[in-house]
C-alpha cells in the first residue's frame, strides 16, 4: 500500500480506551488509520463483506469472539488481511500459542515490537498485493502478445526439443502448411536444407540462453522448393514452458535493407556506438534475465569530467570530436561481449556481462587511467579529460532498469574529482545505526530543544490556510522547525516524541504561543486581519495554569482573541476528553477558537466531537490523498463534511499535494483547504490571498 494511504484497521477488542491506544502506536509511528472496533462475530463478519481491510489487531478473546474463530472466519472469506494477536502478558509461550492459532506473528506488551510488525506485514501484503495485479497484468499482456503473434507478417515459431509448440500464420504461409496441427509433428530441422543442417545444429548448440542468434540458412517449404532465409533464435517462454522462439525472414534486397535501417537506428553516429535507445531496451532484457536466474552483470556510468567547459571553450562541433576520439579511448579497452553506447551528451554507459566486482572495478580503473593519459587534438588545440564511474549490480533483486541507471549515476556523483570508480552501496544511502547509537541521538535532541528554546533559535513557519468558496480570510498555521548543528530545519515528527519524554513539550507549546502572538501583532499593526492556527500538545491541554496565562498574554499583546485558533490533535482530545472538554470550553470563555487536527482518524470521532466546544474541524491528510481515483473515497468524504457542518463547524483540510483533488474537495463543500500544492510554509504572513481565492 502506498506510505501515504491509510491504514484501513479492524481492532477485535471490548475496550474502547485499549483499541484507540492501538490507533495512537499507528499514529505515532507516521501512519493515519481509518479504524473499526469489533466487539462479536457478528460485528467483524458485516465488517468483512463491507469493505477491504489492510490489518486486524485481535486480544485472544472479546466477548464471545475467540481469536481462532475471527482467523477461521477470514480464512472461509477468503480475505487477505494480516492477523495480529496481541498478547495479554510477555510470555514466550504466547507467541508459540498465537502462531499455532493461525495469526501472522504475536505482539506481547511492546509498542517498538507492535510498530515493526505492523510495518512488516503491511510490507508483506503490499507485495501480495502487487503480485496479484502483476498477475492480472500478466494475463493481460499475454492475451495481448498472442494476438500480435497470430497476426504479425513476421513468420514466427516456438520450439521445444526440436518440435513445433506453436506457429503463426505466417510461418505457415512461409512454408506452405494450411494449419497449425501439420507442423506440429514436424522437427524444425526438416525444414532446413540438407547442405545447411550442419550449420543448423552448429546453431542450436552454440547458442545461449541470453543471447540472439542469427545465421543465414537455406530452407525447404512443405513442396520442396528452397527458401532463402536469415534465422533468429532467442529463449523464451510458451504456455509457461521454456523454449526457443524461432523467427524465419525471407532474404531479399528490401529485407537487407530494411536490416541495415534497423542497424542504424541502433547507433549513435557520432561516435559509433550503440545509442541510449537501443542500451535501455537490452538493459531491461539483460534485467528480466538476471532476475530469472541469471548470472550477475554489472551497470558501469561513464561522465567525462571537463567535457562542459571544453564545449564552451572549443565550440559544439570540435567538442564532437573530442568525444569521439574518447568514445574509441574507451572502446579499446572494453571486450566485445559487453555493451558499450553513448547515454548521454557526455555520458557513456556499459552493461558488464560479468557480475565480478573486483573485475569490473579493475577495468574502470583501466579506463579512467587510459582517458586521462590520452590528449585529444582537435583543431591545432590539445584536450585532456577524465571519467568518473559509478558502478550498480544486476541482481535477481534489482529494481527496474530505469533505477538501476538512477544507482550508477548516484555512484558517479560520489567522487569529488574524476579518474575514480565507485559502486553504490545501499548503506551509503540508508545507514542503521544501533540501540546505542539511538539512545544517544535522543539525548543529543534534547539537548538541542533546550538549547533552542533558551536561545530563542527555535524556527517558525506559517502555511495559508484558503477559502474554497471566494473569501479573502487571511488563516495561517504555524509550524515549528528544530533546526540543528548543520543548519537542517527539523520537523516535529522527528523530536516531538523526544520533547515529550524529557518534559519539554509545554515549554515549546508557550514558547510557540508567545513568539507567534508578537509576529501576528506585529502584521496586524500593519493593517492586516490575519488569524493564525497554533497547535498545542496534550501537556498543554492537561495543564490548569495554561488558560489564565494565555489570557494575559494576550491581553499584554493587545491582540483580539479571535484571531488566534488553538488547534488539538484528534488522538489527544479523544484520550485525554475529560481535560480537552475542560480546555476547549474555557478558550470559548476567553473568545478564543479552538480548532480539531487530523480529523477522522479515530474509532468514534464524531463521538469525541460530541463532547468539544470547536469551531473548526480540519481533515486528515490522509483524506485528499488519490481521493480523485476512487468513488468510495469521494462519497466517505462528502458524507463527513456533511455531517460534520450540520454540527456548525468550519470545515478544512490538509495535505493537498495535487490539483486533481480540488473538484472533488469543493464538491464536499469543505470550508478551507490547506497544502504544498497551493502555497510551501513561509517565513513571514506575507501573502495574497486575493489572488488565491478559489
């Protein structure tokens, strides 16, 4: 499933207070939900014809429904749905009792445990999952490679141990049969000519299965009268069977011609060498045959250095020159088994055929020696270049062809001069560090955060916040940013969580509170009438000194109070509800507006609404994510708003990255909308929203 896309829970407990602390682990761990609780087999029987679901999080036993019987119920549905038990105590045993069950793994009491489970098996699915649209595709495709197939006036074969499997048309027409069952029992070599069979089996022994071969052959039709024919022999696969596709050209004049065009249109006539075109498509078969099953090969990414500025110095045409006299530097020193094109205007770029590393490296260094000891003269000048190369495996674990050059080029960038070879590694790019090396980056955030805010060098952000419907309201939301030793803007996802543990989660809730109330006097000064959302943590919510002392900063400011809109986490208000009715009530007493973040990602929120004072009710993200794609995604969403209105509340969302989603956004009637598509957080409230009105 994509990263961004819900997670569409079933959590089988009989407590509500334990299934939303289920939904704040997720929360916490990056990923939005869209949960039911299931409290009988009725309930998770309904919940199963209803729609599909990404993970099920089951106690042993809820009610009368046994976590046997939920996986037997599952399995009868033929459901694919992870099935994870949560265990009541932190014996082994449980897990060897769950596991026997029928669940996919057992979580006992650790949420770190619980978070890699549940990102393992959703990983797991995802993959199930595109290995049955891939199969779906396959079926597909082959449906539609049959029909090219029969009807293409190329005469084409597939032979298994020497006898027809299949022919098309014109093959049959090729050789004179009517239908396909009078080739059937005919070996393929009786249709070549007594004087070239030899040559034929020479042929079929020789050659290999990642390979095309091709021969001249003088053929026989089923009259006995000779065809002259040029053979083309590859593997491929036939009614999932391994075999030899055998294509059969007639020679004539227009057909060599038509050969030597063919020829051409594989070069780059600059310099000679295979072009981009046909490198792709032989690096994407050499990819499918690795993955087969095949032997290893190895991407090599060739960027002459200097070769920028000897254009701009020698002129465009000259500069042609010098790359092809490096084009043949780097020819001499590269076997002709392996393929050699020019990728770029001053890249080239070989497919090793063997999966060699120390080899492969030792001839990049032969080739970055042998161009930097050659001197290019061009037009009575003397040139010197150099390479940088970056290497990638084929393996049966490689991407697609297009990230395999995305590696390469990746590995050519790592060196700071030329004349060097590198390999991408993975770890290069993402690095593990261990429980120590955690432990320790933990304390060091800490140490930032105070640093920051004794400093007053923690960051501010604000993102407008736009009316759907032609109002020129001026709304921001700030956003905080750590910034760190190497000037890196951090984002609260990557501190919060330290924040809370140390304590410090209230001291960046005030100091975000006071720094934003002085910017937001400050513009208002300015004649503006902007109101800004400012988020607070739970800490915050549960701390009975922190509305008196909002009241009189704001009195100090002199700032109206409606122009500032506190904003809560979905997730703290329905955990901590007693407090968050407390809190919203009284910002209400001060004229203060209180807003609800990440709307809709809890197991009853319009139930926690209940309870709230707000005014506004801003979506999750997760909500206007591919909500153009699907139907029901597009109703779910216009029945919240709804619903949501209904109750006298404002409505907005975030997260709107694409303009595909604006119809269907305004056609929810949703009040606000808010996203990088439509404006990147600013430094300053300096923006026009005259002109961004929908």
């Amino acid at each position: 499933m994509a990263s961004k896309e819900p997670v569409r829970l079933l959590i089988l407990d009989s407590s509500q207070n334990s299934a939303e602390e289920c939904i704040v682990v997720l929360r916490n761990a990056g990923k939005a939900t869209r949960a039911h609780q299931i409290e009988s087999e009725q309930e998770l029987s309904a919940a199963l014809k209803e729609q599909t679901w990404d993970l099920c999080l089951a106690h042993a036993t809820v009610n009368d429904l046994t976590a046997a019987k939920a996986i037997q119920l599952i399995k009868q549905m033929e459901k694919d749905i992870p099935f994870i038990l949560l265990a009541d105590d932190n014996e082994l045993q449980s897990i060897t009792d769950g596991l026997s069950l029928g669940a996919d793994d057992v979580a006992l009491d650790d949420d770190e445990r619980l978070v890699l489970i549940i990102e393992r098996e959703l990983a797991n699915l995802e993959v199930r999952r595109s290995r049955r649209r891939a199969q779906a595709s396959l079926r597909e495709t082959e449906r539609r490679c049959q029909l090219l197939l029969d009807s293409s006036m190329v005469a084409i074969a597939y032979v298994h141990e020497g006898m027809h499997i299949y022919a098309n048309q014109s093959y049959l027409d090729l050789f004179g049969f009517d239908e396909m069952e009078d080739v059937e029992g005919v070996p393929i070599i009786d249709l070549v000519a007594p004087e070239d069979q030899d040559s034929f089996k020479s042929l079929l022994k020789s050659f290999e299965a990642d390979a095309v071969e091709e021969e001249e052959l003088t053929c026989i039709d089923s009259e006995g009268s000779k065809l002259m024919t040029q053979i083309s022999l590859s593997s491929a696969n036939y009614d999932d069977e391994p075999c030899t596709q055998v294509i059969f050209r007639s020679i004539t004049e227009d057909s060599e011609l038509a050969d030597r065009l063919q020829e051409l249109g594989s070069q780059d006539l600059l310099t000679g060498l295979y072009n981009r075109q046909y490198f792709l498509e032989q690096l994407a078969r050499t990819v499918d045959h690795v993955v087969e099953g095949g032997q290893t090969c190895i991407i090599f990414y060739m960027s002459l250095v200097e070769f920028a500025q000897i254009k701009t110095d020698a002129g465009i045409a000259n500069a042609d020159l010098v790359l092809g006299d490096i084009a043949g530097v780097i020819k001499e020193q590269v076997d002709d088994a392996n393929l050699l094109a020019r990728f770029g205007d001053d890249v080239f770029a070989m497919i090793y055929k063997q999966g060699d590393e120390d080899a492969a490296e030792k001839l990049g260094q032969e080739i970055c020696k042998s161009v930097e000891e050659h001197l290019s003269e061009v037009a009575g000048k003397t040139f010197h270049l150099s390479v940088s190369i970056g290497l990638a495996l084929i393996t049966e674990n490689s991407p697609n062809a297009s990230e395999l050059i995305s590696r390469a080029h990746r590995a050519s960038s790592y060196p700071e001069e030329g004349n060097n070879v590198h390999f991408y590694k993975l770890e290069e790019v993402a690095g593990s560090d261990g429980d120590d090396g955690e432990e320790s980056s933990d304390a060091a955030i800490v140490a930032l955060i105070e640093k920051s805010i004794e400093e007053n060098t923690l960051k501010l952000l604000f993102q407008p916040i736009m009316s759907l419907h032609g109002e020129n309201d001026e709304q921001f939301e700030v956003l905080l940013r750590l910034i760190d030793d190497d000037n890196n803007e951090l984002v609260p996802a990557a501190f919060l969580d330290q924040a809370h543990e140390a304590g410090l989660a209230e001291k960046i809730d005030r100091w975000v509170i006071l720094q934003s109330i002085k910017l937001l006097s400050e513009h208002r000064s300015e004649g503006s009438k902007a109101r800004i959302f400012i988020n607070v943590t739970h800490e915050t919510i549960m701390d009975d000194t922190f509305l008196p002392w909002v009241s009189v900063v704001l009195k100090a400011a002199r700032l109206s109070s409606e122009a500032i809109i506190f904003q809560i986490h979905e997730s703290d208000a329905a955990t901590y509800l007693k407090q968050a009715k407390k809190f919203t009530e009284g910002l209400a007493e001060l004229h203060c507006k209180t807003s609800i973040n990440h709307f809709g990602c809890s197991l009853n929120p319009f139930k926690t609404l209940k309870f709230l004072t707000v005014d506004y009710v801003k979506l999750d993200g997760s909500f206007a994510q591919q909500i153009e794609d699907s139907e029901e995604k597009k109703k779910d969403l216009i029945d919240m708003v709804k619903s949501l209105q209904s109750q006298a509340v404002l409505t907005a969302i975030s997260g709107v990255e694409s303009p595909m989603a604006l119809s269907t956004l305004w056609e929810a009637g949703l009040n606000y909308i808010q996203g990088n598509y439509l404006s990147f957080p600013l430094e300053n409230m300096q923006y026009d929203f005259s002109s961004e009105a929908m």
